[in-house]
C-alpha cells in the first residue's frame, strides 16, 4: 500500500507522475499535486534533495489528495527526514546510496513506520562495481542485478515491502531488463522510460515500452517521464491504461477519421475543437467526429455519441442510430449537449428529454448521403479505378515500352 493506494497483485494499475516545483515551496507544489490528480495521478513523486525540502514535505503532505513518494538521491538522512516528514514511500536509487549500512538504516526505519520502498535502479546510474563487471556496458543483466542486490540488503533487515523499477532510456533495454526481473521477483514492478524527452517522441518511445510489457502482464504502476509539463505525463499514463482496458475510462475517448475526398468539412479543425471542448470535462464516453455522413455513423458505430458532417449541417448519432440534425457551426456544442446529457441521465431518458425522431433524423441522413453519391459517386477516392489499374498488371501479356 502507498497510502491509500493499493500497488501490485490485482490491484488496478496505478498512473505515476513527479513534480517540477522546487519541493520548499509549499504551495506552489500543493497546487501541482492538485493538477496532476485532476489529470488522473494516482501517486505523485516530489523530490527530497535537501532539509527544506523535507520540511516542505511536512506541510505538503497533509494537504495532498493523493500518496506522497519522497524521491532520494545520494544522502540517505533524506531519506530519514522525509520519513520523519510522513511519507507514504520512498524511492532509492541503489547506484547513489552505495554504503550498506546506510540503506539497512532505512529499510529498518521504513519497516518500523510500515512505509513501503521503491528500489529505482537507473540504467543511467548504476553502481560503479557494475558497470566494471559488465565490460562498462549498461545492459538488462546488470540492471536487475543492481535490483536485486539492493534487495537483499532488505531482506537482511526483515523489510519486504517493495516494489521495483529499472529504467532506461533506450526501449528494447528496458523492456528486456523488465522482462528478466518479471522472472527473477513477484515485487511489484513500476515501468517507465527514463528521460524519453519531450512529446511527440517522449509519449510514442514510453507507450512503446509500457504498453508492450504491460500487454505481457508484466507492471503494476507506471509513469511517463516527459520533458514536459508532468500533467501531460498523468494525462498520457491514463489514456494508455484506459487505451489498453486496464482502467475504466474517465475522460472522452475522441475518435475521428482521418479525412478525405467525402468530407464535407475541415475533419482536423472540427476534431480539434470537440478535443478541446471536451478536455476538462470528466465524460467517459467514446465520441466520433466523421467528415461525412456516407460512411461516417456506420464506421463510428460501436460509439457512444457521434456526429457526421452533411450538406451543410450535421447528423448526431448515439450508438450508430441517427438521432437528431443541427446546424454546421454548431456542431461542437451539439455533441458537447448530447454527450453531457447522456452521461447525467442515460440514453433512454435523453431520448425523452430531446424529444429524439429516429425515422426523421434517419430519413434527413439519407437523403444527405443520396445527395453526396449522386454528386460525387460510389468512388470518390477513386480506389476502385486504381484497383483495375493494378490488375491489369497482373496479365501475362508483356507491357509495351514507351516510344
């Protein structure tokens, strides 16, 4: 347990982030703890690298809506203030504490005050002894080593309530080290790609490397470790737990198509603004913009609410049913309503509330999409003729060269 937050076993997995305040400044980082919960943090990190931060600590601790993890670094009397400060956790990283009877103080102290410990080896880190061993080569065999060797100065001490990560920065080296300590300890594991970068390279190399282990069955807390406003880091760790079916949904899950030669409207300026309409919103509904209504309501079907553009206006649907026509400018607000609507009430009673004319609204959709095949045709994208085209390469008579 971190505090009130239950980590490892079947457990659901819990979304990390850290903050970038300076940890003295009590409410400067209080207000960060605050946005990183909004964003969907189940556990925020803060930094103890010196006594006021400790003291910050004291304060910060008692105001935060979620468990509080005091990050340690090379001085383990941190570490000992931080407890002293009531900390839900403590993350120490076995290439910067090296002195052993330094890490049993704190086990020791962790243990009597039933405060767990994440081991956080670094590949960026590792002990020095280490790296000697394996030819000065930061590899997975070194890193869950470091691990477990870490591991065994708890032991030692009776402390066995751990969790454990083993970062990189490279993703196939995380994976693979994550892999072997999946093999090697039932520990709880917390993933991550340490220093990923900023967004948009940041987000793909994490999802990459949490969301493959993950998919294993390997990892029970995780954190994106972005060059970038730590609520992008809870934001993204969310949407890749709800992405995978790891969390319930709490946000919008917009879907949109990516356009083309059918779409009556500008498909990316349309989604943008649903995205942004929707952002601070807590729906867990899945929410469809479509750039037409050909095509739009029957791919987006599965949806809980959606809208595709017509001649003009656009056609609400719920669950792949037309339900209603609006205006095109208004099209955004519409769904926003619809969906605010059938999250309150549900959709049965939405239906009565809007007063929904199925037969109407189905019959002013086909005529929208009649009116676009007439105009344009059954192959606008033109696929059908590139298709022939390919075929006739297929013929075994000989092409005849150009002049």
């Amino acid at each position: 347990m971190v505090g009130d937050v239950a980590v490892g076993g079947d457990a659901p997995i819990s979304v990390q982030s850290m903050t970038t305040t300076k940890t003295a400044d009590v409410d400067g980082t209080v207000e960060q703890i605050y946005s990183l919960y909004a964003a969907g943090a189940d556990i925020v990190r803060c930094t103890c690298n010196d006594f006021e931060a400790a003291e910050g600590l004291a304060e910060i601790i008692p105001r935060s809506p979620v468990p509080i993890v005091a990050d340690i670094h090379h001085q383990y009397k941190m570490a000992l203030a931080a407890l002293e400060a009531g900390v839900h956790c403590l993350r120490l990283n076995p290439g910067n504490i090296k002195n052993e009877k330094h890490i049993k103080l704190v086990a020791k102290e962790a243990k009597d005050r039933k405060v767990p410990i994440r081991i956080g080896v670094n590949g960026g880190s590792l002990h020095p002894d280490l790296y000697k061993k394996y030819s000065n080569q930061v590899t997975p065999e070194a890193m869950v080593e470091s691990a477990l060797m870490e591991l065994s100065y708890f032991e030692e001490v009776g402390f066995s309530d751990v969790k454990i990560s083993v970062k990189a920065s490279s993703v196939p080296l995380m994976i693979e080290a994550y892999r072997q300590l999946s093999e090697a300890t039932d520990h709880p594991l917390h993933l991550g790609v340490t220093e990923a970068g900023p967004p948009p390279a940041g987000i793909i190399k994490s999802s990459t490397g949490i969301g493959t282990l993950l998919a294993e069955g390997i990892g029970d807390t995780i954190r994106y470790s972005l060059t970038a406003d730590p609520v992008q880091e809870a934001k993204a760790g969310r949407t890749l737990l709800e992405s995978l079916g790891l969390r319930e949904r709490k946000n919008v899950d917009l879907i949109a198509c990516p356009s083309c030669g059918r779409a009556e409207v500008d498909v990316f300026k349309v989604a943008d603004e649903a995205q942004a309409a929707f952002a601070d919103k807590k729906i867990p509904l899945q929410v469809a913009v479509m750039g037409c209504v050909v095509n739009g309501p029957g791919e987006a079907r599965d949806a809980d609410i959606g809208i595709a553009a017509g001649k003009g206006r656009g056609h609400l649907f719920v669950k792949g049913k037309n339900v209603a026509v609006v205006k095109e400018d208004e099209m955004v607000d519409e769904l926003v309503k619809w969906a605010t609507l059938i999250n309150e009430k549900g959709v049965e009673e939405t239906f009565k509330l809007k007063n929904v004319d199925i037969e109407s609204a189905k019959a002013a959709a086909e005529a929208d999409r009649d009116e676009l095949l007439e105009e344009q045709g059954e192959n606008v994208n033109e696929d059908k003729v590139k298709i022939a085209n390919i075929r006739k390469l297929q013929s075994p008579e000989p092409l005849e060269s150009p002049d």
